[in-house]
C-alpha cells in the first residue's frame, strides 16, 4: 500500500492536512517539525504518492514513530 510507502511524520503530515484540512501551523508541533519544514514533508508525501520519488530508509527511532503515531491517534 502507498501510505506504508510513507515515512510517519510525512504520512501525519499529509493525511492531515489533504484530509482532514489541518493547517501546517498546526500540525508542525506534532512532528516536532518547523510549518515549512512540515509542509516540506507534505509534498514530499504527495509525490511518493504520486509516484514521483522513491522511499528513502525508514525511519529507525522508534520512540520517535511511537510518539508520531500517538500525536495522530490524538488528532483524530
């Protein structure tokens, strides 16, 4: 599946705000992100989808992933 082709915060970052609308002000403290560098991984998502870009390595910290997953369980 695509979204799995996403790294965490990229996939926070553009279900919530291609979805569900979520400004990137308010999405950046969830990824621990700055806006820009959070609509950054917006896009970067949208091409994955896309298909543009190839997925890099995945992100290794899990404490990190986990505190992503639970900021998105949060939010929704």
């Amino acid at each position: 599946m695509v979204p799995e082709a996403l790294d965490p915060a990229e996939r926070l970052a553009f279900v919530l705000h291609d979805m569900f609308g979520v400004p990137f002000d308010e999405i950046a403290p969830i990824v621990d992100r700055t806006p820009a560098a959070a609509r950054q991984l917006a896009s970067r998502a949208r091409r994955r989808v896309r298909g543009g870009t190839p997925t890099a390595m995945p992100d290794r910290d899990l404490n990190r992933r986990r505190r992503v997953v639970e900021a998105f369980l949060s939010s929704a």
